[in-house]
C-alpha cells in the first residue's frame, strides 16, 4: 500500500454518502475535499465534460434540498445563503469523474469510493435479508402464540372448580326406600 492510499480511509467517505431522491449520491464540495481540489474546479472538469454526466449520474440539488443539506452539516452561518446549488453524484457518476479528473490522487479516491458503495450495497442487501427472515419468524411465533393461548385456556377450563356441583345421572336408590326394601324381605 503506498502513501496515496494510506490517506484516503472509508469512514469519512461512507459519512458523506447521502440519500436524495431516493439515490445515494455524494456532494460536489464532499468529492472535492476527497479529491484534494476546490469545488469550483471540480464543477468546471465537469461541465467542460458534461456529455459524460447524465441526469442519473449527476442532477443540481434544488434549493429545499441544499437548505436540507446544509442544516444537516451546518456549513453556512446563520443568516448567510447558498450562493450555488450543489450537484449530487450518483455512483455512476463518480465512476465518471476518474475520467474527467486523471490525478493518482483521483484514482485512488474513486477506486476507495466504489468499494464503499459496493460495501454499502451489501450491507443493505444483508439488512433485508435479515428483515424478512425476522418478519417470518414473527409470522410463525403469532401461530404458535395463538396454539399456546388456547392450551392455556383449555387447562384453565379444566382446573377451574364448577360454580355448581355436575348434576349426577343414572339409577340412585335413596337410603329411606332401601330401608323400606329391606324391611319388607325380612317380614
């Protein structure tokens, strides 16, 4: 490992990666700090190269969404405005920047970025695997939940005392008629 990717660790870019439309995408002036250049010049490599940046690798943040943005990081003072509005790149389009910006620096970050995206994929993937095999865990407990209630309301049943005494059926000989028979055979 040389020098180049000693600096350029995961952490930092993995906190950088936001969720806006429903991508995740990272920020003009977060890929700029990475790649060791001002956001400016990174915004003018890619719009001198705009051709290469479609709507899914690359979209301008509206205004809603860098006030959210910006909240978020709190990188303007109170009181001062966005003077541009950033870009978001989508994972695409950070494939793309390699292409437009060609330092070793670049490179390296770009290749450090796509491993964390793809780490990130995974662990998603993971996280809904997990999901939906807890989620048929509960689908099986409520079954079993049910079958347990009714066992312990049928052993409830059955140790529970009668309010009244089960009315007795059959022949029973009452002990005044039984004296009465007895008696009798005896005259």
């Amino acid at each position: 490992m040389n020098a180049e990717q000693s600096l350029i660790q995961p952490q930092p870019i993995e906190q950088v990666i936001l969720l806006f439309r429903g991508q995740r995408v990272m920020l003009d002036r977060d890929l700029a700090a990475l790649y060791g250049v001002e956001t400016k010049n990174l915004n003018k490599a890619v719009q001198r190269n705009i051709d290469r940046f479609p709507a899914d690798f690359m979209f301008q943040l509206t205004t809603d969404e860098a006030e959210c943005s910006r909240f978020q990081f709190g990188t303007l003072k109170r009181g001062q405005n966005i003077k541009y509005l950033p870009y978001a790149f989508t994972q695409e389009g950070v494939a793309m920047l390699s292409s437009v910006l060609r330092s070793p620096r670049a490179v390296q970050v770009n290749m450090t970025i796509m491993r964390v995206f793809v780490r990130l994929r995974e662990t998603l993937a993971l996280h809904t695997e997990l999901a939906q095999k807890l989620a048929e865990l509960e689908r099986k407990l409520v079954g079993h939940d049910v079958s347990i209630d009714a066992l312990f309301d049928a052993i409830h049943q059955l140790t529970t005392p009668l309010a009244q005494p089960p009315r007795e059926m059959g022949f029973h000989v009452k002990e005044a008629s039984r004296h009465y028979l007895v008696k009798r055979k005896s005259q």
